[in-house]
C-alpha cells in the first residue's frame, strides 16, 4: 500500500469521526417532548424504586431494576456537557469532501438534523436530491 493510499484512508478515518460526533451531539441535545427531568427528580424516583422493590413479584421487580439502571445511567450523564460549537466547527471544516466522497446530498443531511445554516457553512450546495 502506498503512503498516498494510506494518507487517504486515515484522513477519510478522520472525517467519518469527526461527523459522527457531531452527528451523536445532534442527537444527544435535541430538545425532547415533555417536561425535562432534574437531578433531582431522577433521586425521588430512584428513592421510590428502592421502596417499591422490597415488596415487588419477580416479573415488577425485574421491569424496576432495569428502570433503575436506566435512571443511574442518566444520572451519571447528566453532568456532563458536549461543545457542540466545537463539534460543527469541525464538521463544517470536512462535510464538503466527506459528502461528495460518499455521495450524501443535502436532503440526506437535513433529514438526519443537520441545520440549513451549517450545511451553508459547509458549502453543501442544495442542489443534489
């Protein structure tokens, strides 16, 4: 393999990572229907699976053990942040190339979540369906 073969394939490594994380972070912040849970809401509702499983039959204890590890699980994530500003910035700079590469069109790209702004930034022309 030569080494303009090899440069290639990592930088097309670079791009495909740098566009799923932005892609996930997309993902990650949307805003989500209904009211937003808090810290501390996730506690009362840990607090009162702990109550409900002492007296739980085995088919409701296993449906509140796996609620109780989705609530720890969204717990332990909820301190943390993604720079999503980072992220487009990144993505910004290689969507072009990574798009003509695979053939990605700009419908592609708004369906999945990507803003008319930063496909604008981007240089994605609207014109490929």
């Amino acid at each position: 393999m030569s080494d303009s073969h090899k440069a290639a394939l990592a930088k097309g490594r670079e791009e495909g990572r740098i566009v799923r994380a932005y892609l996930e972070a997309l993902e990650t912040t949307k805003p989500r229907r209904g009211r937003k849970r808090t810290v501390e809401s996730i506690r009362k509702k840990l607090a009162a699976i702990e109550k409900e499983l002492t007296s739980a039959t085995p088919l409701n204890r296993l449906h509140l053990v796996q609620e109780q590890r989705d609530l720890e699980a969204e717990l332990a994530h909820s301190g943390q942040s993604v720079d999503v500003a980072a992220l487009e910035k990144d993505f910004v700079r290689v969507a072009k190339d990574y798009s003509a590469r695979k053939g990605l069109s700009y419908s592609a790209w708004r369906a999945v979540g990507v803003s008319a702004q930063v496909l604008e930034r981007a240089s994605i022309p609207r014109t490929r369906n």
